[in-house]
C-alpha cells in the first residue's frame, strides 16, 4: 500500500454519525485533522526523498551477460599444406607430406666377371661392392614423409616426422625429425631433440628447394660427419635480416643401432653475413665441426673400434652404391671446414662451397681430404631464389603463374649447371695410404616448378671415379678382391627424373 493513502483512512475513522450531531465540534476536530494531514504530507516527503536517495547509493545490479561464445579455430591450407590454428595464433598443428619419386638410367659399360672386371663399390659389403658394376636402373622413392609441425603456446615450435623413404630401396620407416624449440627469447631459437642440424650452406638448403636431385658430395660427407637427418643434437640459432648464426652439439642418429657402447660427440658452428643491394644478394660463411669422441663400435679382440668412415654415392639415390669409400679409419676425432660463397642478381644464383676434411689418427700420419662444387641456375620465367635468413641460406622459387591451362600459364622454369669434386685419397700411391677415391661429376637439369608443391626435375650426369684397390680382402667374402693398386673405378652416364610432391 502506497504511504499517501494513510490519511485517508483516518479521516474514514473519524467520520461518525455522533460527530454529526455535534457540529462546532466536528469543525474543530475537521480542523485538527487537516493540520494531521498536513503534517504528514510533510512527513510523507521527507520519507520519499529518503528513499529516493537509498535507490541511487545502492542501485540494483544489472542482470549478468550471457557468456561470449567459444572462439573457433582457423583452418589454412598455405601452399596446400592443412594448418589449424588457435583463434589468437598462439598455438597451431600442420599436416606435413613430402615426396621424392625418382626414376633413373645409368648408362655404363656392361658386367663383365669378378675376376676381370675391377669395378667395385664400398669396403666390407661384398653385394655393394660387386654392383658397382651393375647399377640399378630403376625407381625409387627417395624420400616420402608424413609427420606434423606446428607451435605450441607461442614461445614453442615442433616437429614429428617419419621418413619412409631411401637410398636405393625404400625404408619401413624412422624417426627424421622429432624436436621441441624455444624461441621467446628473440632472435635466439634452441632447438632439442633429433633433427638435422645446419651444418653449411648446401646442407641448409631445403630439399624441397635444391637445385639438383641431390646435394654435392663434398657437402654431403660434410654433413654426414656430423649432422645429416635424425641427428640428436642441440643447436642454438640466432638471425638479423642479412646475418645468421649458429652453434650447437650433436650426437648419434636416430633409428640406428652402430653405438652399441659410446656414441659420436661433436660440436658445430657456422656464420654467415648476406648484403643486399636493389635485386642482388651476396653470401658470404664460413662453417666447421669438431668430432670431440668418435662412436665406440664396442670391438674388444680386433677391428676398428672408434671410427670415422667418409663415403657417397655419385649424387644421385635411385642405386645405393656407394663408388667412394675410405673404409673404417681408427681415428681419436675429426673436424671439418668449410668456405661459403654465393651471389644472387635477379633470376641467376651462382653457389660454391669448398670442404676441408680432417682425421685424427693414432701412431699414424693425419689425412686430409677435400672437396668443391661450383654450381648456377637461371630461371627463365623470372622469378628469383631470396635469402631465407632464418636458414642462412636461399630458398626456392615460387612461380608467380602456377601451371594452368585454362589461362596459358606455365609455372616457373629454371636450367642448372654444376661441377663437382671429392678426393678421399691420401698417400694413395704409397703402403698405409687410404684411397678412398677420386670423384668428379658434371651435372645439368631443368627443373619445371608446376606450383608452390609441385616440381618435376630432369637431371643428366657424368661421373669419373679414380680409384685404386687397396688389396688384402678389402671388399669381403665373394666380391673377389682385385689386387692392389688395380684401378676399380669406373666412368659413367645417368639420366634421371624427380616428381615432387611436398606440402
């Protein structure tokens, strides 16, 4: 009931038949009733501007917001490679696939037999060493990978990856990559786990961006000596626009079983500084590794028990044999240096670098061996390979009119030139000499990049091993062993095609 009503019901209180017949009375009491009245209209006021004043001091709470809805995540599929993102970016998963499908002729002088054909391939495998007569042509998946990378809350990036493919013969499958990195410690990054560390400016070259089927041999034994795939390591990266940097400590390969005792430890490092000026890059490095413990093979009556092996196949994967070899060398520990040079103007990169092997042998005289390769590519549609900072090296181009025939288009096209050379020899000519074998290769190719995932690659060689047999049984049981000082090189041709598949 509303406070102005009480009035009222006083006046209906006081309102009587008896008051009626009394009337200078009831005017007096009418009187003192309107004065009551009066009285409490003033009261009445006082008491709503009270109130008034209570509500604004206290007002009631507002009814609560209904709860924002979820953010959804953001789904990409960049260069055709699925990513789904957290709705701030702090956090992603990418879908990886890459595959290398190679097809190759090698065009050699026929098998002739064991005992006249001197042909051979690496030490100690007695099927390697007999095909080397016989290379394989044929296909092969060279690599096929599938695996996820990503970032996780920002500050964390990762990779998963397993590798299928192989030399020669495809694999059942092993761990390529498996890392974390920190990076909020801008611009250093670090990196733990198994993966293949940066090693020089051949080997930072993505694969997918390289402009042969395979990396020179001399950068290639370079890495193999202490990087190449599923390396444990840890390695700390730093990168400003024109310089990058990095240093780090490695260990065994993953998915092998050659350290039965004490793996490999090593330590690497590597500069290098690329100015720029309007549409021309200059690459300067410089890039070294230091084998501190050689893998224990774990052999307690005989054999090499640490060792450094430095071998390679002739640039190209589609055979697995191996034309140098060094053999087993008991060593105490090995290191590497490397120079880097590289001048991009336009659509023309023009790359060297040059190997400095070392190993440190017990009660023997120290090798060295050695090893370049020079090499250039034109792209003939225009487009230019950019210096990636944060790899220290160029990446590949991206055809700025991917493939497509409803509108003419071509993609992009690029023709490579490269020369090559490794000499894994040392004091061949004498007894206690190692000869490991003297390669040169030319190579050419045209490579047609279809779209951002897509590259066909046309490679041709010629291949020039010179290399003398060690004797004594060097190349095992049934590879017939020819003798000492006999030549087991070989020249030969090949002709090989790339599809690449990698998102």
């Amino acid at each position: 009931m509303h406070i102005t009503a009480l009035p009222l019901l006083a006046i209906l209180a006081v309102a009587s038949p008896a008051a009626a017949a009394e009337p200078t009375a009831t005017a007096d009491r009418i009187a003192a009733l309107e004065r009551q009245l009066a009285d409490l209209s003033t009261h009445l006021s006082a008491v709503n501007a009270e109130l008034a004043e209570l509500k604004g001091a206290h007002p009631a709470p507002p009814l609560a917001a209904p709860p924002p809805a979820a953010a959804q995540p953001v789904v990409t599929f960049a260069k055709g490679k699925p990513t789904i993102a957290s709705a701030d970016g702090g956090s992603a998963i990418s879908v990886r696939g890459l595959f290398h499908f190679d097809a190759a002729a090698y065009l050699q002088d026929g098998a002739g037999p064991l005992a006249t054909d001197f042909r051979r391939g690496s030490f100690g495998d007695a099927t390697e060493a007999r095909r080397a007569r016989d290379l394989n042509s044929g296909t092969n998946f060279r690599r096929a990978r599938l695996g996820v990378d990503g970032k996780l809350v920002g500050d964390f990036d990762y990779s998963l990856v397993y590798e299928f493919g192989g030399s020669g013969a495809e694999d059942s499958g092993r761990v390529l990559d498996l890392w974390l990195q920190y990076s909020g410690l801008s611009p250093f990054r670090f990196r733990f786990g198994a993966f293949s560390p940066n090693v020089g400016l051949e080997d930072a070259t993505s694969t997918n961006a390289i402009m042969f089927l395979e990396r020179a041999s001399s950068a290639e034994i370079a890495r193999s000596l202490v990087g190449g795939d599923g390396r444990s390591a840890i390695q700390a990266y730093t990168n400003g626009r024109n310089s990058f940097g990095t240093v780090g400590v490695t260990g065994g390969v993953s998915g092998t079983s050659s350290n039965p005792f004490d793996e490999q430890i090593a330590v690497i490092g590597r500069v290098a500084y690329a100015p720029s000026w309007g549409d021309t890059t200059l690459h300067l490095g410089i890039n070294g590794a230091a084998v501190l413990r050689p893998a224990d093979a774990g052999l307690e009556a005989s054999g090499v028990r640490r060792a450094v092996r430095l071998r390679d196949r002739p640039e190209l994967r589609v055979d697995g044999t191996r034309l140098i070899d060094t053999g087993d060398l008991e060593a105490q520990g090995a290191w590497s240096l490397g120079l880097e040079l590289a001048l991009q103007h336009g659509p023309l990169l023009m790359q060297a670098e040059h190997e400095t092997i070392g190993v440190d042998r017990p009660g023997t005289p120290d090798p060295r061996f050695g090893g370049w390769y020079a090499q250039a590519g034109w792209i003939l549609t225009g487009e230019a390979r950019r210096w990636a900072p944060a790899a220290g090296a160029f990446d590949g181009p991206i055809p700025a009119r991917p493939f497509d025939l409803s509108t003419g288009d071509w993609g992009a096209w690029e023709v490579a030139l490269r020369h090559s050379y490794m000499d894994l020899n040392h004091h061949d000519g004498v007894a206690g000499g190692v000869r490991g074998g003297e390669q040169t290769i030319w190579t050419a190719a045209l490579n047609w990049y279809v779209n951002p995932s897509v590259r066909l690659m046309l490679q041709a060689q010629d291949v020039r091993v010179n290399r003398l047999s060690p004797g004594a049984g060097t190349f095992g049981a049934g590879a017939l062993t020819p003798p000492a000082g006999v030549q087991i090189g070989q020249h030969l041709r090949s002709l090989t095609l790339r599809t690449q598949l990698a998102f």
